[in-house]
C-alpha cells in the first residue's frame, strides 16, 4: 500500500468521523426540539389517560389525545 493511499484513507476515515460528529449534533438538536413540544403537548392538553403499560413500563397511564404519560417529570 503506497504512502499517498494510505494518506487518502486517513483523510477519508477522518472526513466520515467529522460527519458523524454533526449526524450526532442535529440529532441531539432535534431530541432537544421533541423534548419541548412534548412539554408542551403535556402542559397545554386536557388529558385523557387510560391504562397501558406493561409491568416494566416507565409509566402504566398513557394520554389518548396527546400520547404523553401520566408522570410530570418526564415532560420538566
Ligand atoms: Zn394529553
């Protein structure tokens, strides 16, 4: 393997890290986006909750209207 492919894979290796480096900052960015509609969502609905969740569930009461939980903290 010459010196300059090996330059080329080095560059081309380095170029995809950097593109995932910002693949990795939008999608923070846009959890960031869903996180504050979602908070939204649960402040402004008037919920309607009903029983969902299996044992192991985060939360068993889930909103028909707005998808949301029935735990507040989840949406702070
Ligand atoms: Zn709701």
């Amino acid at each position: 393997m010459s010196k300059k492919y090996i330059n080329y894979l080095l560059f081309k290796k380095n170029a995809i890290r950097d593109e995932i480096y910002n693949y990795d900052k939008i999608k923070k960015e846009l959890d960031n986006e869903i996180k504050n509609i979602e908070k939204q969502l649960f402040q402004q609905c008037k919920h309607n909750f009903y029983r969902c969740g299996n044992y192991d569930d985060i939360c068993k009461l889930k909103c028909k209207i707005c998808h949301c939980y029935s735990n507040e903290n989840l949406y702070k």
